[in-house]
C-alpha cells in the first residue's frame, strides 16, 4: 500500500493535475480571504468553507477520474491485479494519495488564519472544526469519485458521473421537499430501490437467478413490513433522502462544534464505498 501510495502522490506532480489543484484552491481561498476577512475586516473564517464547498464538487473528480479508469483504458490494471498484493492495498493507496493531496491543499491555506492573529482574535476551534469538516467531506466525496472511477474505462465520463452524483447530494435537501411523504409513495420508493439493488447485483455476478432470488426476497419483506406496520413508511422517502445530505452534514462543522456522529457519519460513508470499490475490482480479478 505505501508503494501505491506514493507512486500515485507523486504522479500528481509529474503531470500537471497537482500543480493545478494547489493553484487553484490557493487562489481561490486567497480570493476570499481579502474580499471577506481583509476587505470587510471579518473575523469569520469559516464563511470561506460555506461559500467554497462547491469547489470540491469541481476538482475532486480532476484528482479522482484518472486513478482507476486510466489503468482499465491503458490495460495496466491486468498488472496489478495478478500482482502479489492485495486489491483493498490498491484501492486505498490510490484513495489515500488523492486524500494526502488534499491535505496538503488545505493545510497551506492555513496561512490565512495565521494572519488574522495579526489582525485581532481568532476562534481557533470554530477555525480548526472547519477544517476537519471540510477536510471529512472532501474526503468523502473522494471515495465516491474513485467508486466511479473504477466502473469506466473513460476520465471524462468517470469526472462528469461524479459532478452529477456531487450535484444531486448537493441539491438532495431541496429534491426531498417535493417527495410525497404518504406510506404508499414511500413503499413504491422502497420497491425502486431494491429494484436497483437487484440489478446492481446482477451486474456484478451475472446470475440471473440469485439476483431475482434476492429481489424477490427484499420485495416481500418489505410487502409483509408494509402490511404489519406501515406507520413505519411514513415519510420514510424524505428520511432516505435527508440520510444522503453529505453537505448539510458539514453544518455543524463550520458552527464550531465537533460532531462526533457527523465524523462516524462520514468515516462509515467512506468505508462503504472503498469497500465498493474493492469488489468491484474483485469482481474483474476472479473474471
């Protein structure tokens, strides 16, 4: 994993991608830095964050396109795959560069608190929760952007994938309010969804006949839930949907306050999808 890791960090500046990601956000932090913190003489270093998180939603497909999706287009995820290493190595090595990178990228903008001492009081906590919610958030957008990374063959498909997914996880808090919240809405909902699953499963062990199995299945527990206790649908679509809100989750974060559930929250997100990640590369391996 540490070979990966750094071979994969220092690919970022071999090409330009990492020189650009860096200039980038320090440019655009330093941006508003002046207009709000100088400018208007503000000692709130956290509306940085709030008015920056789209940033994330651009760049983090850039760093993220090319570590899985390149070694399928340039067949030299063969190599690795019959390599003596494990894929969950592969998998977080390759995580963890882009993951170092964007530490990196935030830690240098922490020039910027450093000056307003000069200027007057700084919150530091409020200054330091900030950064650990950013930084938990990007790195969690990280780990989706690499789950799409490792299902094309194609860096432009794999960073235009991930923008719509950031986009729709942005937006999930507006898209909730017009979802009907009566139990019968909320029970088709639940259908689609293990409709989804089943299909996924599908295409991951093309069996036809254990997928429909575990379909069918879902659909009639779910059937006999509905039938036993329905109160329990209620409303169950907007709960779903509020459940996947990764940017209002950051709230409390540039609040001031360390959420120990936001952070569990986060940490189980990622570990979801980077053990997404490995079987779908498991998957390929054994094919």
């Amino acid at each position: 994993m540490k070979t990966m890791l750094t071979k994969e960090f220092k690919a970022y500046f071999t090409s330009p991608i990492g020189y650009v990601f860096l200039t980038f956000y320090l440019f655009i932090f330093g941006f508003y830095f002046s207009g709000i913190n100088i400018l208007n003489q503000s000692g709130d270093y956290s509306i940085i964050f709030q008015n920056l998180q789209i940033l994330l939603i651009l760049t983090i497909p850039l760093v993220t396109m090319r570590l899985l999706s390149e070694e399928r287009k340039n067949r030299t995820d063969q190599l690795l795959l019959t390599a003596p290493i494990h894929v969950w190595e592969m998998v977080l090595g390759k995580y963890l560069s882009a993951t170092l990178l964007l530490l990196l990228t935030l830690g240098l903008t922490l020039i910027h608190p450093i000056i307003l001492m000069f200027l007057g009081d700084v919150p530091w906590p409020m200054v330091m929760s900030t950064y650990v919610g950013y930084f938990l958030l990007g790195a969690t957008l990280i780990s989706i952007s690499l789950f799409i990374s490792a299902h094309t063959e194609n860096q432009i498909i794999a960073a235009i994938g991930s923008i719509g997914i950031f986009l729709v996880l942005l937006l999930i808090d507006n898209l909730s309010a017009f979802i009907p919240a009566q139990r019968v809405s909320s029970f088709i909902f639940v259908l689609i969804v293990i409709a989804i699953i089943t299909l996924y499963i599908y295409l991951s062990i093309k069996d036809i006949y254990i997928s429909l199995i575990i379909g069918f299945g879902l659909a009639i527990i779910t059937s006999f839930t509905y039938k036993l206790n329905g109160s329990i649908f209620d409303g169950l679509c907007t709960k779903v949907l509020q459940w996947f809100s990764l940017f209002t989750r950051y709230n409390n974060f540039s609040s001031g306050l360390f959420d120990i559930g936001s952070i569990v929250y986060y940490l189980s997100f990622i570990f979801i999808f980077l053990f997404l990640t490995n079987q779908s590369i498991e998957k390929r391996r054994w094919n």
